[in-house]
DNA sequence: TGGCAAATTGGGTAAGTTGCCAAGTATGCG
DNA sequence: CGCATACTTGGCAACTTACCCAATTTGCCA
C-alpha cells in the first residue's frame, strides 16, 4: 500500500472511527430528525452532558455534523446525511449475518444436546 | 436510550467499528473486485501475514466478508457489497470538509502573515 | 455586577485495539 | 512419513479511547 493510498484509506477510516460508537450512531440516527441541542440529545441519550458534548465535537471533527451557536444553547445537525442510507446496509449485514448463524446452528448440531433442546422436533 | 435501543445500536457499532481501520477498508476495497486469498491480499497491504488473518478474521466476524477454503489457501470475498456504495459518501464528507477548512482560512486569516501567503491577493 | 443555565475542556483511570513474533494447524506432495 | 506452504492463534508491549467528575467558558437577565 503506497503512501497516498495509505494516507487516503486513514482519511476514510477516521469517519469510520466516528461512527463507530453506538452513542454516536444514536446521535446521528436522532439528528437525521433535523437539528437538536446538546441538552436535547443528551437527555435522548442518558449520559453525562460532557460525554455527549465529546461525542458531538468528535462527530464535528470529521465533518458528519455541524454546529450553530443560538444564545447559551448549541445546536446540531447532519452535514452529511448520505451516512443515513448506510443504515439499511448494516441492518442487511446484521440480518445476513443472524440468517448465517442459524443455517450453522442447524446444519452443525451439537454431538450430544441433539435431543430435543431445540424444541421444534416435533413440528 | 432503553436497552432494545442500545442493542441495536452496539450491533450497528460492532460492523462500524470492523470498519473503522485504514487496512481493513482497504481489504474491502480490495475485495470489490473479486475474491482474494490471504497471501495476495497480504501482499497488497504490505503487513505481516498475521496481521492481515487477523483484520481478515475481524471482518468475517461481523459478517461483512466470507472465506472460502481452497486446498492450503483461504479465499476472501465480499460478503455485504452495499458498503461499497458507503465509499462515495465518504469522498463527500471528506470533500465538503476540505472546502470547509479552506473557508475558514480564507475568511479568517492569522494576524500576522497575511501579506501575501494565499498568493491571491492581486486577484 | 452577580448569578444561573448550557456547553466545553481537562484529568485520571479503566478498558480496548494493533502489530509483530512465535507457535500451532491444515493441506498437498514426493 | 517428512517437509513445505498457507493460514490462524496466542501473547505481549505500545498506544488509543471512554467515562465520570471537576473546573472553566459563554450568554442571558434581573
């Protein structure tokens, strides 16, 4: 891998990083509603408002939210809502993934268990 | 956030943060165009072959990739290709941040060098 | 000006991640 | 069988991240 892929692959993967993080992707999910307070979000999410607000600035950092200052109260919003249609993609990997598990499970039974722990041997 | 919600979110993470590394986005990038084996794609990424099992391991876990064995050698292959629709979003972000960071230094330039660094100031 | 509310920043600790080497496993071949 | 090749796994040191608490900054208003 040369240096300018490298480099273009670590650009990438520092919003991947923000995004990887359930609180983040909750706040994101929250802001695809249009823009919210920290106080809002943070009372959505249930931590602490310094956790939050650090989520938030991390989210800023690489470009996936904005900010806008209105009195005491900051309010963010998507600057990049194509991330929202990633959503359906991970819910797909996660039902793929759940599907793949069970076709395992049932074509690789356990040596002993094979009773009826399974409790469908009858239907 | 109740925890039906957290759960989701952490299994949404979890394929996130699988993707939250240069290497491993770079191994789906690869992988766009076809399976590989291990030794290519090692030799494509320039790591320790342990390494790349490794990040190779990851991506299977969360579902993203399927392997494939083929007599001594492993191949790896795409598994859920709606991320690579993600890749564009991602080129935007880092786009619409780059036009953002040069706004900012135009329309606020540092006190003291501002005699002619932009090399525009005659236009 | 003092005080309140909203938000950010700093700090310390606990937990997670990464990469390489070494060792182990699996397959093919003579 | 013995050996080589391809890959995986274990383990450890270096580094990064997350959380809560405390302190600070910012803006509003009496």
């Amino acid at each position: 891998m040369d240096p300018q892929t490298l480099a273009r692959f670590e650009a990438r993967a520092r919003i991947m990083k923000a995004l990887a993080h359930p609180t983040r992707l909750f706040l994101v999910d929250a802001l695809s509603g249009g823009e919210k307070s920290v106080a809002e979000l943070t009372r959505m999410v249930g931590a602490d408002i310094s956790t939050v607000s650090k989520h938030l600035a991390l989210l800023r950092t690489v470009g996936l939210v904005r900010d806008r200052k209105r009195g005491t109260r900051v309010f963010y919003s998507l600057q990049a809502p194509c991330i929202l249609n990633f959503f359906g993609c991970l819910e797909n990997v996660l039902r793929t993934a759940a599907e793949e598990q069970l076709r395992l499970a049932v074509s690789t039974p356990l040596a002993h268990d094979t009773q009826n722990a399974n409790g469908d041997a009858t239907g």
